[in-house]
C-alpha cells in the first residue's frame, strides 16, 4: 500500500461531495416524515404516505449505485495518478 | 380458519421443507476448499461468496420469517405506524455503504470472524470486545427464538400446531422436527447450508409477495377499496390510522433511523458480510440489497389486505398465514407457508453461526482457553451453535410467545450500544476503549429501565420501544435516545481519561488495512479523511 508518502490528491473533492450528498439524500428524505405523513395525492388507490415510501426504495437504490460508481471512478484515478503530483 | 389439517397445503410445504433439507445436507461438498477444519470455512463458507451468493444471503439473513409475519401483522393493528420498516430499510444502504468495507478489510487483513475480534485487535481491550460480544449473543437469542415464532404461526394456520386439546408433545413435535434437522445441517455443513437454502427462500418468497401483491387486491376490488376498510376500521377501533398522526411523526423517524443504524450491529449481518469474497462485493451489494426493501414495502401492505378480507385473529401474527390460507387455492398457500418457513430456517442458522463464532472468539479462546487450535475453535462453534438452538427452542416452548418478543425488543436497544465501539473505531482511534466501556453500559441500562417503564394496554411492562425523550419532548425511539446518551458519555469520558493519561491500549491495526482489498492490485490504497487523521 501507500508506504511511501507521496502527495496525495485532497481528501475533499468536487466528486466526494456529489458522493456524500447521494448518501446523506434519503435520511434528509425519509426521516422528515411530515414532508410525506398526507393520503393524497394517492395512486392506484395507494395512499401517497406509502407509494412516496416505496419510491425513495427505487430513488436510495439510484443514488447509491450512482455513489458506488463515482467511487469507482475516484479510486481508479487515484490509483493512476499515485506517484505524480497532480492534485 | 378451516377446520383440521390442510392436507394440499400441508403436502406442499412438506415437499419444500424436505427439498431444502436434503439441500442442507448436500451443501457442505458445495465449494470445499483444502482447509476444512478452520472456523473460517465452518463459519465464513471460507470467505469465498460473489455478490449474488451473497446477496441471497444477505437477503435471507436480513429478511427473516419474522419480518414477514410482524411488519404486515404491525400495519394489521395500527396501520401507518408500523410501516417504518421501509424507509428503516432504506437507510441501512447508504449508511452500511460507508462503513462494511472498511470492517470487511480489515477483518480480512487481520483473520478476524467477529465485531468482537475488531474491537480487541483495534482497542487493545478484552473487557470492551467481551461487551460487545455478550451484547451480540444476548441479541441474537430471542431473534432466533422469534423465528420459532414464525413457524409455528405457520404450522398453527396449517392446522398441523395442535389445538388446544392436544397434548404438548404432539402440538410442538413438527417444530421439534423442523428444528432438528435445521441443527444437523448447521452442524455439519456451516454458513455454506444457510447461503445454499437462501436461494430457495428468496425465489419463493419473490414469487408468493408478486403473485399476492396482484392476485389479493383484484378479488378484493382493487387498493382503494382496501386502504378504504382498512381506515374505517382503525377509526372504530380509535387506535392507527392511514398515515402517522403529527405526534407519531417523531416516532416513526426515530424508529426508522434507530433500527438502520442497529442492523448491521448484529453479529449475523456481520458474519454474512464477512463471507463475502472482497470488498467490491459489499459495496455493490449495497446498490441491490433495496430490492428487498422494495418487497418489504409490498409485503407490508398486506396487512391492510387482512383488514379489508376479514380476517379477524386476536394474536396479530397469525394475520398474515391466515390472509394466504383465505385468498388462496391451498397448494399455493402451501407455498406461501413454505416460503415462510424457509424464511425462519435461513435466518436461524446463520444467527445460531454468529452467536457461536462470537463465544467461541471471544469468551472461550480469549478467556478460557487462549492457545485453542483451529480444529477446537471450530469444534466449539459446533457445538454451541446446537446449544444455541436448544436454548432457543426451550425459550419458545416453555416462555410465554411476549416474553421472547419483549426480548428482541430490548436487543435491538442493546446492539444499538456497540455502535460507537464498532463504528467509531472503523473510522478513528480517538475515542478511549474504557469511555466507551463506560458509554456502552450507560446506554444499556438506560435503555433497559426506559423500556421496562414502557406500558402497553396488554402488558405492564415493555409495552413498546417508544418513549418521550427526555429534554426534547417528543416520542421516541428509546434505542436512539440511549445511543445518543451512549455517545454523549463516550465523548466526555474519552476527554476526561485523555486528559489522565490513561492507558490507551494496544492498536494492532494501521490506517491502510481498512482499505486493503485482498487479490485485487488495481485497487490502491483509498485514504478517506477520516482515517488519514485518525493515526496521528
């Protein structure tokens, strides 16, 4: 591993920003309960309190994978510019 | 509830249960590697699961029959409330996405089978790692005994539970049966048994939640209707109601937010994790675990369906066995019930697995027996994962059903206390292992004499995991309230100690092992903030 000190890229990036606000997204969502605690308007006869739920399942899920490959991304670039100076 | 057995019912239930069985038994030869007799390979299924094997596992681990008989039965008496097991769900995979990989590394890097083995080898401290350790295996206990529960639901809607006129021996003997071979295979096949069966359990629970989800509401005239029968009953029983009333909403956050940080704290959330093969299959796993949340929500929605079928049971658990047994023709609700009763099987072994390789680490070879070989150590877990099971077993039969719920209630509070200890040392060695020692056994008691406190119309105490939380007010989640307190107590202490130069322990691990990702050289060393500090 990175034994040998070398100037590392900063800690905080454009890219980990975009990462940790995919991340923190759903809890703003889903803990603010009273932006969702309403029945209409409903769908398909679903309450809006539950199918609004059962979509942040599909938005968290997006925005994770969308974390997972920036991550990806910020890794590997990492990985190709260790031992340069680009930062 | 018809009368009798349900012959169809039963006979396709039976034909799954035996197909998984022999399942079971086979799947020790599934992937053997050379070194058969380390805890590793009995416990782990060698470290060697790809993401999908893994996320079978993790799904059938995390989704337990229990799941599916108690969410839908919550929404059954009190509607949106009990709905806070989706976005609960929801959280888990942002949170888990930050933290598993780097517990996966480093466990990796280090050999290590438990949390438990984490916190000695990054704290120095055996008292600390026996904490969590007994925290783990107190958790787990009544969640492997609640997976009894969900069987036995099952078998009781089948007709095959007994009555009240039959002898105990004759009522409890298919759960005795069920439950004996589940050991067996356990025994003699590890982790690989659960991970194997995992796959039966999920497709067929995927196929009764999609075929219910259409089939139930077009012969009950569509969600309108049933979202209508289910508010007019909660508004003649006074009690639930469609959506949280503004005083719930508290609640309802709190709950969601507690239980997500609390699931990965279980010993077997972490043992599944750890089976898996690197790094990349946790983080990717954590982008499709959400299907299962999705078959939550769905499942979840059942409950209403009971209302609005007519189904009327006094215990809430039978609501759901019950609504199958009603809508369906009975070779598919002998599915259904098969499903659920896979569903306990999974999760029991692999529970009955992480509460042995916690004993066997971290009380007998850190207490007992330090220069235990890997043959012992194994041997050991054997063996208490059977002791589990019997103590498990007995709870259920000879304990009132309340009292094993009350006690996964506290458990989730409780494993919510190694949190810091667990987290926080993924991240930074700057808490001081006795403040957090001290903070974990403030946050347990706490959070035991709050919910000891708790009445319930039924019951005097541990009527709910609710309670007002003191200086804000409102009602909450008595687990994140004893975290916070936990946490609160951790920080000052760590201050106060530091301040004292109290010893610090040994750290056995170095910044870069959190990072390190075995067999894979394109991946580089990853320095997240908070580790690049951390060591300084």
């Amino acid at each position: 591993m990175s034994d040998v000190p070398e100037v590392k890229p900063p800690a905080v990036t454009p890219v980990r920003v975009v990462i940790a606000l995919c991340l923190f997204a759903p809890f703003v969502a889903m803990l603010w309960v009273g932006s969702y605690a309403k029945t209409d308007p409903a769908f398909i006869g679903i309450p809006f309190f539950y199918w609004y739920q059962m979509l942040w399942v599909l938005i968290s899920t997006a925005l994770t994978m969308i974390a997972y490959k920036l991550w990806q991304r910020d890794q590997r670039a990492r990985a190709t510019t260790k031992g340069g100076v680009e930062a | 509830m018809k009368d009798g057995v349900n012959g169809v019912a039963l006979a396709v239930f039976i034909f799954f249960f035996l197909a998984v069985t022999v399942m079971g038994f086979l799947a020790a030869r599934w992937r053997r590697a050379d070194d058969e007799h380390s805890l590793d390979e009995w416990g782990l299924g060698g470290r060697s699961f790809g993401t999908w094997i893994t996320w079978f596992l993790l799904g059938g681990d995390l989704y337990t029959a229990y799941t599916f008989v108690a969410v839908p039965a919550a929404i059954y008496a009190a509607g949106a409330a009990g709905f806070f097991a989706v976005p609960y769900t929801i959280l888990v995979y942002p949170l888990i996405f930050t933290f598993l990989p780097r517990l996966w590394s480093v466990s990796h890097k280090h050999g290590y089978v438990t949390t438990s083995d984490f916190v000695r080898g990054r704290f120095g401290s055996k008292g600390l790692s026996l904490a969590v350790a007994v925290t783990g295996i107190l958790a787990t206990m009544p969640y492997i005994a609640l997976q009894l529960v969900g069987i036995q639901a099952v078998l009781d809607v089948m007709g095959v539970g007994g009555g009240e006129n039959t002898n105990w021996f004759m009522k409890d003997l298919p759960l005795l049966i069920a439950f004996g071979v589940l050991a067996a295979y356990t025994y003699s096949s590890g982790l690989r048994a659960p991970a194997l069966i995992a796959f039966v359990k999920d497709t067929l629970i995927y196929i009764v939640i999609a075929v219910a989800i259409i089939y139930i509401p077009i012969k009950l005239g569509g969600f309108d209707e049933i979202f209508k029968a289910a508010g007019d009953k909660y508004t003649a029983a006074g009690a639930g109601g469609i959506v949280p009333a503004e005083a719930g909403q508290w609640t309802y956050a709190t709950l969601a937010l507690g239980s997500a940080l609390a699931l990965f704290m279980y010993p077997h959330s972490i043992t599944a994790t750890l089976s898996s093969r690197s790094r990349n299959v946790i983080r990717r796993n954590t982008t499709i675990l959400p299907l299962y949340s999705l078959m939550l929500g769905l499942l979840a929605l059942l409950g209403f369906m009971a209302i609005a079928a007519g189904v009327k049971v006094t215990n809430g658990q039978l609501a759901i066995p019950q609504l199958f047994e009603t809508m369906f023709p009975d070779w598919f609700a002998g599915v259904a019930f098969a499903a659920i009763g896979i569903g306990a099987l999974v999760p029991a072994a692999i529970m009955s697995i992480a509460a042995a390789n916690l004993f066997t680490r971290n009380i007998y070879k850190d207490f007992i027996k330090p220069d235990a070989t890997p043959q012992q150590e194994t041997k050991v877990s054997k063996l208490v994962s059977l002791l589990v099971k019997v103590g498990a077993l007995v709870f259920v039969l000879t304990m009132d059903k309340t009292v094993a719920i009350n006690f996964q209630l506290l458990g989730g509070i409780w494993i919510l206390q190694t949190f810091p200890a667990l987290v926080g040392g993924l991240f930074t060695r700057w808490f001081h292992r006795w403040a957090l020692l001290v903070g974990w056994a403030v946050g347990m008691l706490y959070g035991t004499l709050a919910a000891y406190g708790v009445a319930s119309p039924t019951q005097k105490h541990f009527g709910g995991s609710a309670k007002e939380i003191p200086g804000i007010g409102e009602i909450g989640y008595i687990g994140l309230t004893a975290f916070v307190l936990n946490v609160v107590v951790t920080v000052v202490l760590t201050f106060a100690f530091r301040a004292f130069k109290a010893p610090e322990g040994i750290d056995e691990t170095s910044p870069e092992d959190y990072t390190a990702d075995a067999g894979d050289p394109g991946v580089e060393a990853e320095l997240p903030p908070a580790t690049a500090g951390a060591s300084h």
